[in-house]
C-alpha cells in the first residue's frame, strides 16, 4: 500500500473593499486578517518541517495587502481609531459601539478582560438605533481602550511573543495612552509589510505552493453567459438583462495571473477558480491561458461524471478510487488537470472542529484520513485528499486562532506512515493514476449550482444593473481609454457583492457590501464624466420582500405548548427559517435569534422560536413581537417577565426553553388558501434587538383540510 498524499489548500481572498473614486476602505476586514491569519498561516510552518501545503492568493486581496503595508490608507475604522477621544463626534462614538466588537466573543474579546467589561458595558445585544443613548455612558479613556482592543484582539495570539509592543498593551490592559496607539500600529506595519515576503520565501524553499484566482474573484462561468445557471438550475429565473461577456472573464484570469507574478516573482501553475465555480467554457478560458491546474468541489466531480451514491451511512466516500485521484479535462488539444477537494474534511475544519477541543478534533480528524487510507487499499497508485477551504475566516471560531488544533493535526499526519502532506504540482509531476473526463458540470463548490449568486430577485437587480452598466461602457469606451472606468467594471463583477444579496447569508454590513456594489457601477460614469444613472443610488437590497424559508410545511402539526421541546417529533414536517444565514462571513455576528419553525393543523397556525442559549440570561425584560399581516393586521406581544400576553384575538404561548405560540386560523379571519405575511421581532426596552426572518416577512398560506393528502403526492 502506498498510503495517501494530503494537499491543503487555503483560499486566501477578500473582496476590493475601496471605493476607487474617494480612495477609501469601507471596511476593514483585509486590515483584520492581515494582521491575525495571512501571515501566521505561512509561518506555522516553520515548525513543522515536511509539512507542505497549498496556498491560493486572490489579486484582489494582494492588491490591498500592498497597499495596507504602512498603514497609511484611508479606511473608515482606521480614521476613526486615530482620533484622539476627545475629537470624537457623536456619530464617531455611535461608530465605535456599533462597530468595534465585531469579533468572536469567546475567543477574541473576553480574553482582554477590559474589553469583555467594555461589551458588557454596552449592552451584548445593542440594536443600531439604540446606541446613541449609551455613549454618554462612556469615558474618553474607556472609548480609546475601545480604539485599541479591537485591533489587539485582531492580533494573532502567536505575535504576542514576537513583539515586546503586545506584551506592554496586553499587560498594561485599560487606560491606554495616544502614544500607546502608535506602539500598536508599529507592530501592525511589521506582520503586514512580513506577510507577502514570507510566501515568497517559502515557495523559494518549495515547502508550499502559491496559487491564485481570476483577480476581482468573479463566478468566471457567470461572466461568459449568466444562462449557464440553468445547467444546474434549469427552472432559476435569471435576470432581466442577461450577462454575456466572455472577454471580461478572460482579462479577469489574465489580469489575475500577471498581477500575481508582478508581487510574488513567479508565474502559478495553478489556480482556485472563484467559488469553485467551474463550465466547459470557464476550462476553455483557463485552458487558454496556460493554467496547468484548477481545483474545485468533489460534487462538481460526480455531476460531471453522473455519478449516483457518492457517500455511505458514515459519511466516508463511496468507491473512494474515483474521488481521491486527478482528473484530465482536454479539449482543442489543450488540457488542463483538476483536483477534487473532499468536501466532508473541508467543511468539518470551516464549520465544525471549532467546538471541539482541539486535539479530540485533530484526532478526528486523523481518523478519518486513516479510514480513506484503508478504503482505497491499493486500487489507485498515490491517492490524493485534498482539503480545500477558505483560510481565513474559520479561525475566529477555535480556540488560540486554530494553532492548537492545526499543531495537533500537523503532527499526526507528520507522524503517521502512509501520510504525505504535498503541494499539487510535486504531487501531479509523479502522479500516476489519472481519471478522464469528457464534461464538465457548470457549478460552484456550494451545493454545484450557483444559487447563491444567481436566481433571487435581489441577485437578479444587481446582474442586470452590471449588465446595463457594462454594455453603456462598451459603447462609451470600446478602446479601452479609460483604464479607471473599465477597473471598475472589473471590481463591480466580483462575486462578493452577489453573496449578501438574497435570502441566504446576512451580516450587519449588508447594506454597505450593497453601497459598494452599487458605487462601483456609478464610478463608471463618474470616470467617464458622465451622470450616474439614479438607479444606482437606490439601494438593490429590499426590506419589504418575501424571505424565502428553508423549508416549507409538509404535514400538519400537533405539537404541545409548553415552551419545550417535548418531543422530537413535534415539530417534525414544519417550515423552517434561519435567524441568520450560515456559511462564509467577515466574522461572527451574533443574533439573539436563531431560527424560526412554522406550521398549521386544520385550524391552528403554530410558530416556535429557538434563542442563542447565551442570550438566556438577559430575558427578563424581553418581549416577543409577532406581527400577522392577513385580511386585517395583528400584533401579537408575549411579555417574559410575567409570562402575559398582549393581542385582540385568542393566543395560546409558552416560553421555557423555546418560544410556542397556537392561534386559530379562524380568529385571524383567515381561511382555506388565504396567505398572511408573518414575522417575529425581539424587543428589549422598547428597542428591536433581532428580528425573523432578517428582512421582509415569511408568506404562510392557509391550508386546506386535504393539505396532507396534497403534499404526498408532491
């Protein structure tokens, strides 16, 4: 047996967050990482010899790395930092409380025990419209502290015994001084002007690879022909205005590739296609370009294949030959090789291990390699595992920013015979089994479709507006002259602003990813002299819309009303909503909601609310908002305090563990297929601290008594 080589790929990417006309950073989050994730990733390394990895640079995020690198950019959080606290504006110390404690609770904020006392100071759970009423309640001291432990928090654990500057701030801890900013800033400068230097160094000594993706990070086979989602999603609505320009993809990947050999001194034989979104015509173009090898999600590689069962009972892969090995894709007699990421070991690092101790999860972890191990036996000559995940954002959740863990399985896999860790192309040069492949699927390394992006009526504004803006710039400017205007048709084409659109993700800088988008396509006109269409100064996010839920009623419920879960099968066959949408974000934002069941019987409308357990504590003087927007308008209000309930019509309301409510269908005047507009709200002195869904309401229609019948033979 040959054993298993490993290939880790950390996708390093953040979306252009500059706004090009003004020259300013919106926000902070390449600052941020900069300064917590790039350059410790890389280093780590160092300590653990014969541990290759994989390392995919998007230009976007270089470019801004570059120009962070002596911290003398205009960006919005470091305007605001630099300012003394006695020239703070009331808006400046609004900013600050809304803003500088976005970061994980647990593993970033209460270790500096002043900055725990700071949030709680504020309020856990603070709405924006009521943070002007508590700043009076802070001292200038406390918002320089303020100033200064949210960046400190934002410092890898890992500097602390690098840097004698963090040592003093963390001691020191409160009353800190205007010249104690500038020690923090020194030390920024240094891990951020270290950072690309690093990579180079380490590619130098070959013990990883660097790679890179299409520069502004866009869905590529988007740009060629928007109507490609349909071969994922045959029945998505696409956008009014179709998108359909192939030469942007391409400068996308040329514009990547010269970019990244500009600042890292070499040309990649690889790159991470955007949202692992990969089509026949998004190959051609990489193909064209040179690019030896593009990695994706293993979905992608059964839909190509039309492959059935894929995995068994225990999650492990069934006929691990056909994953675990590289594929050739030739057309035109060009050819380039893919390598299939294991979805399952991915997403256990990006989402899961965190709440686990860390050496319970490596060793996990390492289980789990030593189980493919053994399933491939010697039907493939080297397999290859591939783990491929962003490398940024999971590290906020674990504990000591991931070191633990990753020190933990670094030395397993260092340790264990039958486990070679490998950078692709030393692994693809001796590669010796090779499948072929003769499609290729159109789709992302999110559920092989691109719905994230693509299809939702929000999605759907956006891509016509960059469709109508594109084609305006084609005819204005089809020499290409003005070089600025065309950049920003590139930065617009991103696929990050298309990420917060929708009903699927949501982050308290939602409507600035929204302004961005939106300035991009104005700075078009702007560069060109001409006046921004008034359509871009409407904001493309809607409050007012329909949410769509995860999951819609399938069977009637009858569950008890007690505030408990009392059963698991109560709530079996209900709709379901998240309180906040899952997946890649800047960070942990967190919502006192968590998600939302709904439900129906012949006569009752039920609803359940599930809380952050965390939020438990601060229930005393909560009360719960359930608005019902029918043939007439209802409000409904449980008061927690003493358990009352407040509405013109019959309710019956529990709350324990869980939030229950029962009305009759009968007493809101509704019937058999009338719709109501539902939506729940949490309020604390008379202020909304979250809310389900995010925007807009949840459409629930009435059934009728042969619903159940109905839904069988759906």
């Amino acid at each position: 047996m040959d054993g298993i080589c490993i290939s880790f790929l950390w996708h390093m990417h953040q979306p252009y967050y500059k706004n090009t006309f003004t020259g300013e950073y919106l926000l902070p989050w390449t600052l941020l990482h900069g300064t917590k994730d790039y350059y410790d990733m890389g280093a780590m390394l160092k300590g653990f010899p014969g541990m290759k990895q994989n390392f995919n640079f998007v230009p976007s995020l270089l470019e801004q790395l570059v120009d962070y690198e002596d911290l003398d950019v205009k960006d919005t959080y470091l305007d605001v930092f630099r300012k003394d606290p006695s020239h703070l504006t009331e808006k400046n110390k609004v900013f600050l409380l809304g803003n500088f404690f976005n970061a994980n609770w647990e593993n970033m904020i209460r270790p500096f025990p002043r900055y725990y006392e700071l949030l709680a100071k504020r309020g856990l759970y603070c709405p924006a419209d009521g943070l002007s009423k508590v700043t009076g309640y802070f001292s200038e001291d406390e918002f320089r502290d303020l100033q200064i432990l949210f960046f400190l928090a934002w410092t890898d654990p890992s500097f602390f015994a690098d840097f004698e500057g963090l040592r003093y701030l963390r001691e020191k801890g409160k009353k800190f001084s205007e010249e104690d900013k500038k020690v923090l800033m020194d030390v920024q400068k240094n891990i951020l002007k270290g950072t690309i230097p690093l990579y180079r160094e380490l590619a130098a000594e070959g013990s990883v690879e660097l790679s890179t993706s299409a520069f502004y990070h866009p869905i590529i086979p988007l740009l060629i022909d928007s109507a490609s989602a349909r071969e994922a999603m045959p029945d998505v609505n696409l956008p009014d205005v179709p998108f359909a320009w192939p030469e942007d993809a391409s400068r996308q990947i040329s514009s990547g590739l010269d970019f990244f050999q500009r600042v890292m001194g070499i040309r990649p034989a690889g790159m991470w296609p955007p949202e692992g979104s990969v089509s026949e015509a998004a190959l051609e173009l990489y193909m064209r370009h040179g690019v030896r090898w593009l990695a994706t999600d293993e979905d992608i590689l059964f839909e190509s294949l039309r492959w059935g069962a894929r995995r068994d009972g225990h999650g492990f892969v069934i006929n691990p030959e056909v994953l675990y090995k590289p594929y050739r894709y030739e057309r035109n007699g060009r050819d380039v090789t893919i390598i299939f990421r294991d979805q399952s070991l991915s997403d256990l690092i990006s989402f899961h291990y965190s709440r686990s101790d860390a050496r319970e999860a490596a060793e996990d972890c390492l289980g789990r390699l030593r189980t493919i191990r053994g399933s491939i036996g010697n039907r493939i000559a080297r397999p290859l595992v591939t783990i491929a995940m962003d490398g940024e954002n999971a590290w906020e959740g674990y504990k000591n920013d991931g070191r633990d863990f990753l020190s933990y399985l670094y030395e397993g896999i260092l340790r264990e015979d039958g486990m070679t860790p490998v950078t692709i192309s030393e692994y693809l040069e001796t590669a010796r089994d090779y499948g072929s492949l003769s499609r290729c699927h159109a789709g992302s390394w999110i559920g092989h479709n691109f719905s994230i992006w693509l299809g939702h009526s929000e999605d759907n504004s956006a891509w016509s507006r960059l469709a109508e803006t594109r084609r305006f710039l084609g005819e204005e400017d089809p020499d290409h002259a003005n070089s600025m205007a065309w950049e920003s048709i590139y930065v617009a084409e991103g696929s990050d602003w298309f990420w917060w659109y929708g009903d699927e993700h949501s982050s308290d800088s939602d409507e600035i990813f929204d302004l961005l988008f939106r300035e991009n396509l104005a700075n078009v006109y702007r560069y060109l002299g001409k006046e921004v269409p008034e359509i871009l100064s409407i904001p493309i996010i809607v409050e007012d819309r329909v949410a769509r839920p995860a999951r819609e009623p399938v069977n009637f419920l009858r569950p008890v009303i007690d505030g408990r879960v009392t059963n698991y099968f109560e709530w079996i066959g209900s709709g379901f909503i998240e309180g906040k949408g899952h997946g890649t974000a800047m960070h942990e934002a967190v919502f006192a909601l968590k998600d939302c069941c709904f439900g129906f019987n012949e006569t009752s409308l039920f609803l359940r609310v599930d809380l952050d357990k965390r939020f438990m504590n601060e229930m005393d003087g909560a009360v719960f908002e359930v608005s019902i927007i029918g043939k007439d308008d209802h409000k409904i209000e449980y008061h927690v305090r003493d358990g009352s309930i407040k509405a013109a019509v019959p309710v019956q309301a529990a709350f324990d563990e869980i939030l229950e409510l029962c009305i009759p269908f009968s007493d809101l005047g509704l019937g058999p297929k009338d719709e109501a507009e539902v939506w729940f709200s949490l309020k604390i002195n008379e202020m909304i601290v979250d809310r389900i869904p995010q925007r807009g309401y949840l459409v629930i229609t009435v059934p009728s008594e042969t619903f159940e019948a109905e839904m069988w033979y759906v």
